[in-house]
C-alpha cells in the first residue's frame, strides 16, 4: 500500500488509521523524515502515534549522513522483508516522489560514495567555488556538464563525486537500473490532493505551530553541530532561515515567512512530481478520510 501527497495533507493520520484497522506496518517514505535531529520540523509521527502501530523508517539516520534513496531503498527491502514475515500489511507513507518512484519503477546503481571523496569535493567547492568546479566537470564529463548550470553547487559536486569514486559519468550509472521492489501493477497507490488554497493555510499554520513547538531549539541544536550546508538535513524547509536568525540576519517573523513560502513551492512541485512522473497513482481528496480508508480498504481486498 502505497500513501503519496503533499505536504500537511494527512498521510501520516490517514497510514496511522489504516494500519491500525488492517494490521499494518507504516513505513517512512519521506526524506527528512529519516533524520532523528527533525523531528519537529519535519512533523514526524508523535512518539504515542509510532508506539500505536508499529512505524519504520523513521528518525534512523544521523544529520551528518548524506542519505541517498538508494540507501533508503536498501532499508526499505529490509523492513518491507519482516512486515511481510510477521504478517502485516506494508504502508509506505510519504511524499519523497523519488522514493516512490524507486519502490515501483527501480532506481540507477550508482554505489555509495567513499566519505573522504565526498569529503574533498565538498572542499573545494567551499573553497574554488561551483564555476571552477564545473570547468573541471567540462574536462571529464563534457555532456553531464552540459545538461548543468555553472553554479548548481549540489548536481556538479554530485558529477563530480560519481567520476572521482567510479571513474564513470553519473549519466553511464543512470543507464544501469536496480528493479523495483513493488512493481505498479498489482499495488494499491493512492495521492492525497487537498484544495490548493487549503492546503496552504494548513501549510502557514502548521509552520507557526512547530515553531511553538520547539523547532527553533531543534535547528539551534542542529547548527551548533557546524554540519556541512550541503546536506540533506541541513536543506530541509526551514533550517537555511531559521538558522540565519539565529546568525542575527533576518527577524523570527521573516525566518518564520520564508519556511512558510518554501514549504508551499514544495508542495506545489510535489503536485507536480506525481501528476507528470507517477501516473498510477490514484488521485483522492482527503476531506472526507472515512471514505477514503474505506476505499483503500476494499482496493486492499484483505481476507
């Protein structure tokens, strides 16, 4: 069972009812989900909601790890492998669309990137800058050059990451796939899609609330680490601003509009991801989340 959708739509309440009238396992398919230093910012399940039923996936990863989906897909075949030997029904929750497309379409075998290569190219682009490390990109990669931007700081030292740790461009990798582990045909997927305007209050409020909730003392513990910006972690919505007014550059209200904004263009490029890259899943609106469990459900057809 798969749950997609937006940011604040309800997938985590909805998985969280589902799994507890099917017998299920919820499974995390968000990326900043993954880290144990979010909790709040990322509205993770509450500790009470993952002790309900049984939750994956979730806060198992350190901020300082560069976390892939070729990771995450490796952990999920584990957790996907004991839900299925105890007997319960998988629900992937989230709204990583890469994730999800790496559960039902497969994903490219890159293998992972020895730390001091990722290391020394994070370095140098601190240091020379993303233009000099997209020249030398140019050199050894002339089309994977090509398709970037000279200051796309995070796609060139990815580039350049694969050909100093394999030897090959990342576009040779992308033509060797890993299978996927739920293939479309046969699963139930369904994306929750609220109205736009709705939505986005929900969004604006959500935001204020983690804030009074303790998410400025969980970015302030977070930047005391001195992590790499380029991180995953350290890109989530609302860790850049809120972290610069903790610097003293910009006001707890202006930090506050920017997570909130940012939040929003996530949700509408989540809109997007799903309508134009995973057409199988089924579109519902969560206003009415008594039909729609009742709909997943029959779909499910559980004895």
């Amino acid at each position: 069972m798969l749950i997609a959708g937006p940011t604040a739509s309800g997938k985590s309440a909805l998985a969280l009812d589902l799994a507890g009238a099917v017998g299920g396992t919820v499974i995390n398919a968000d990326s900043m989900q993954v880290y144990r230093d979010l909790r709040v910012l990322t509205a993770r399940p509450t500790a009470a909601e993952e002790a309900a039923v049984p939750h994956r996936l979730y806060g198992h990863v350190d901020a300082a790890v560069n976390y892939s989906a070729g990771m995450w897909l490796a952990d999920a075949a584990s957790v996907l492998e004991d839900a299925r030997a105890e007997g319960r029904v998988p629900i992937f929750t989230g709204g990583s669309g890469l994730y999800f497309k790496a559960l039902t379409r497969g994903l490219s075998a890159v293998p992972p990137i020895p730390a001091e290569i990722r290391e020394a190219i994070r370095g140098r682009l601190e240091r020379d800058g993303p233009e000099a490390l997209h020249r030398e990109l140019a050199r050894r990669d002339e089309a994977g050059a090509g398709r970037l931007k000279p200051r796309d700081r995070v796609r060139i030292a990815r580039a350049l990451e694969v050909i100093e740790a394999t030897g090959r461009p990342l576009a040779d990798w992308h033509r060797e796939e890993l299978p996927p582990l739920l293939p479309p045909e046969g699963t139930v997927a369904v994306f929750l899609a609220p109205e736009r305007a709705a939505l986005y209050a929900r969004i604006d409020a959500r935001f204020v609330a983690m804030m009074d909730s303790g998410a400025l003392e969980e970015v302030a513990a977070l930047a005391a680490r001195r992590l790499d910006p380029l991180l995953p972690a350290m890109k989530a919505h609302g860790v850049p601003a809120l972290i610069r007014h903790l610097d003293g550059e910009i006001s707890r209200e202006e930090a506050i509009r920017i997570g909130q904004l940012d939040t929003r263009h996530y949700a509408k490029r989540q809109f997007t991801w799903f309508r134009h890259q995973l057409d199988e899943f089924l579109w519902v609106s969560p206003d009415d989340g008594r039909e729609v469990l009742a709909m997943i459900e029959s779909r499910l057809n559980l004895p």
